[in-house]
C-alpha cells in the first residue's frame, strides 16, 4: 500500500512495533545541541501495557514524538507490526499511516476548540471517510465508556480539565489504532479518573489487542502497566514488571545494558560498595560476576561538587544528582 518503501522487515508474529538504536539531537548549532536519545532500543507486544519512566528531561516526549512519526529521529529505526519503517515514510505516507494505526493522547489536548466533545471525537473516523452511522456508533461508546456523553455539545473551554483529557482520549481510541502513545495521560486528572482511564486501557487491550506506550510517573499508571521501561539521560537502564514501587526503583530493577553494552549500575549497590571505580569481571555459572576494587588512590580521584548537568550543590554520598537525576561516578565523601 505504501509504494515510497522499498524494504520491509519482517517482525515476529507478537509484536507490535520495534524500536532499534533511536538517537535524536536536537539543535544545529554546536553550542545548542542537546542529545536527547542515545541508542534506545525496545519492543512493544500486540495487547502490550508499557510504561516509560524517568526524571523530567530524560527524554520521555522526545521519545513518543518520534514513535509516533511527529519527529524524524537523527538515526535509528522505528519498525511497526507491518513491517513498516516509520523512519523511512514519506511524509504523504506518513500522515495516512499515523491516522489509521497510531492515537496519541498528549499533555496539552490539542483539542479543536470550537468543535464540541462529540464533534472533536468524530473528527478522526472523518479524516478516514468512515461511515456516518459508525461514527456516529463509535463516538456513543467510547463517550459513555469515558462518562463524557452528558457533555458531548460542549466545547473544550466549557469541560473540566478531566473532560477534556477524556475528550483527547476518546478521540486518540477512535479510529482503533494499534497503539496508542500517551504522554502523561494522568497527569491532570484525579486518582479515580486516572483509573477509570487505565480500566479503559486495559479492557481495549484485550478486547482488540491494542497496544499502549505511556509516559508517565504516576503510580496508578504503574500499577496497570505489564511491563515499564526506566529511562535516564536518553537511554533505557532497567526494566520492571507488574506491580513495584516507583519510590524504590533499585528493589524491582533488572538491568539493561545499552546498545553497547555499557550497563548502569545502581545507586544502592554503589552505595553499599562505597563508592568503587574498579571492577574486575568474570563469566561463572551464576553469570556476570563484578567484583569491585577498592584501590585507595582511585577512591582519591577527582571529587565532583556540583552535578555536571544541572549544576545543583550535590550532598555527601549521592550518585545521582537529587534534582535531574544524572549519575555521579565521582562524588563528594
Ligand atoms: N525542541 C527542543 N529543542 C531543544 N531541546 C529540547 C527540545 N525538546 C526537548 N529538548 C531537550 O531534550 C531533552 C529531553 O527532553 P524531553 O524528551 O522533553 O524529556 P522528558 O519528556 O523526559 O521530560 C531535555 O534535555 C530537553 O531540554
Ligand atoms: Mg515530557
């Protein structure tokens, strides 16, 4: 159907789309650039709850932004169940392909404001010249599946914050994409809408197997999630499964080694080492073993005051930077 590609990439059968090696600069000039992805790479199962977490400026949106098709990423491939490359479309193409497989639900609604509840939920099954009953069918259930059909005439200066988040989810669902994308879809609602949303995701995920990648810190979100990614300087460092503690990420975390093998060791065992520059290693039956070496004039090494980053004071004892959440490997004793 999308004749601008000449290669396809087979997926297995189980998934819902591949992200392999993502790096996104942003800025042209040298001074300005920020790099906002470096070498992310993960997969997405058919009927798949993921979640993204991570410090503010880790590259969450940067991330969705692209897999969703509204940012070219500077290098990497973007692989949806089809085969299709979303890196490689033309923007013609594009523009289609998001409208039938992709729904995003986004910080900022994006809600045409002078269109009412229903009219900005149908928008979407026009654009694809849906049937009028079917959109008039499918704009019902999911108004009522979200508690919105009471305020379907209104438009979005007249609903509450947590209508118009049902609004932009409602509409996201309309066309019954493959995967959503949301970006702290939670985030200004209240508890028992954050979880009337996530029951919603859930049921649709197994209904038609649609898959979901959400940005987000909120517990409720990590608590419907199957599967959260934790990402960290623009790139993925663990991995957790169901139910565990956004407090005490370290407890639940399994390590992931980036796309060269470079792995981020956690603040706890950092601190239980006491601060270890040396690592010896070696493969045995149990795995990778690390064995640290406490040699006392690599402990004496450069000592850092001030996070490299941000360039917050950091306390005695810290390996992370309390305010962006970068790694210390040198730190103040
Ligand atoms: N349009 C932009 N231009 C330049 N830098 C940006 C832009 N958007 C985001 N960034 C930078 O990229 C990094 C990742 O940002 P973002 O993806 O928004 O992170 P998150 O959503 O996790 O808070 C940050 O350092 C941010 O300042
Ligand atoms: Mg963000």
């Amino acid at each position: 159907m999308y004749t601008g590609i000449t290669e396809k990439k087979e997926l297995p059968e189980d998934l819902a789309l591949q992200c392999l090696d993502l790096y996104h600069v942003y800025g042209t000039e040298l001074e300005n650039k920020v790099v906002a992805l470096r070498g992310v790479s993960f997969d997405i199962k058919k009927g798949e709850i993921l979640s993204i977490i991570g410090p503010s400026g880790a590259g969450k949106s940067t991330l969705l932004l692209s897999l969703g098709g509204m940012l070219k990423p500077s290098a990497g491939q973007i692989i949806f169940s089809d085969g299709t490359d979303i890196t490689k479309l033309p923007e013609k193409f594009l523009f289609e392909f998001r409208r039938k497989k992709i729904g995003y639900v986004f910080q900022e609604q994006n809600l045409l404001p002078h269109l009412s509840a229903e009219k900005n939920i149908e928008m979407p099954m026009k654009l694809l010249n849906t049937p009028y009953l079917e959109i008039k069918r499918k704009s019902k259930e999911l108004m009522q599946r979200l508690g919105i059909y009471h305020r379907r005439h209104h438009i979005p200066t007249k609903l509450s914050g947590g209508e118009r988040q049902r609004v932009a989810i409602a509409r996201a669902l309309a066309n019954n994409p493959e995967i959503i994308l949301a970006d702290e879809p939670t985030g200004a609602v209240d508890a028992e809408t954050s979880v009337q949303i996530l029951e919603l995701f859930t049921e649709l995920s197994n209904e038609f197997g649609t898959s979901y990648l959400i940005c987000s810190h909120d517990p409720i979100v990590a608590d419907f999630s199957n599967r959260s990614l934790e990402i960290r300087d623009g790139i993925i460092i663990g991995e957790h499964g169901m139910g565990f503690d956004l407090e005490n990420l370290d407890q639940t975390r399994l390590l992931v080694p980036d796309n060269q093998g470079r792995l981020s060791i956690p603040e706890e065992a950092m601190r239980q080492l006491g601060g270890v520059f040396l690592f010896s290693w070696q493969v045995t039956e149990q795995g990778l073993l690390l064995k640290p070496i406490k040699s006392p004039e690599r402990r004496e090494g450069p000592k850092i005051k001030f996070c490299p980053s941000c360039g917050l004071e950091i306390p005695p004892n810290t390996y992370s930077c309390p305010r962006c959440g970068t790694k210390l490997t040198r730190v103040v004793h």
